[in-house]
C-alpha cells in the first residue's frame, strides 16, 4: 500500500475528510499538496508526515510502508527486545544518562495523569 493508500484509510478510520481545508491547515500544507499525493504519488516532507502521524495517532513507519502497525504504542512494544538490546551496548554514562531522560519524560504530566503520587 503506498503513502496516499495509507493517509486515506486512516483519514476515513477517524472520520476525518482527508482533503478538507481544515485537514490541510492542521498539517500545514495546501490542498493542492493533498492532491497531489493522491494524483502524482508525491510524498510529503518529513515534518508533514510527522504531523500526519501525530494528527492521526500513527507512526510515521506506518505511513511510509514500514510496517503495517497502525498503532504506534503497538510497535514500541513488538521493538521492546530491539531496545534494550541498544541498551546494553552503552557504557555505564550514556546508561545512566538514558535513565536519567527516561525519568524526565515520565516526570512530566503527559505520565502523571491518573497515576497516584
């Protein structure tokens, strides 16, 4: 399935009109660019698939054809092995400094959302 194939199945997935004025203004492009992925098979820049991803609750691998994944939360968890195999190749500083980010991400409020403290 190509990039245009994907984006529409997910716009109708999500109730969303895939070439709507309000559709193009949320991803920062024209109409015409939507078209244009349609008709000519373009691909748009990474920033706009990235904010495709995120307007849609996708992955930008899904997107391009890298998997066929829908949900991002899914493919962390299938790549979980992947991880901590990167993981263990750091040394005991860029182990300590992984963390140390880790626990600043779940730190913010985004995590503590129904979480009890």
């Amino acid at each position: 399935m190509k990039f245009f194939d994907r984006y529409y199945l997910l716009c109708q997935e999500r109730g969303v009109q895939f070439s709507s004025q309000e559709m193009a203004n949320s991803l920062g492009v024209t109409r015409a660019a939507i078209s244009s992925w349609k008709v000519k098979g373009t691909l748009p820049s990474a920033e706009v698939v990235v904010r495709i991803a995120n307007t849609l609750d996708t992955s930008c691998d899904y997107l391009l054809g890298r998997t066929d994944e829908k949900d991002p939360a899914k493919m962390v968890i299938q790549n979980k092995p992947y991880v901590m195999e990167m993981f263990e190749k750091l040394d005991t500083a860029d182990k300590i400094r992984v963390e140390g980010y880790i626990e600043g991400v779940l730190s913010g409020a985004k995590y503590k959302k129904g979480r009890s403290v």
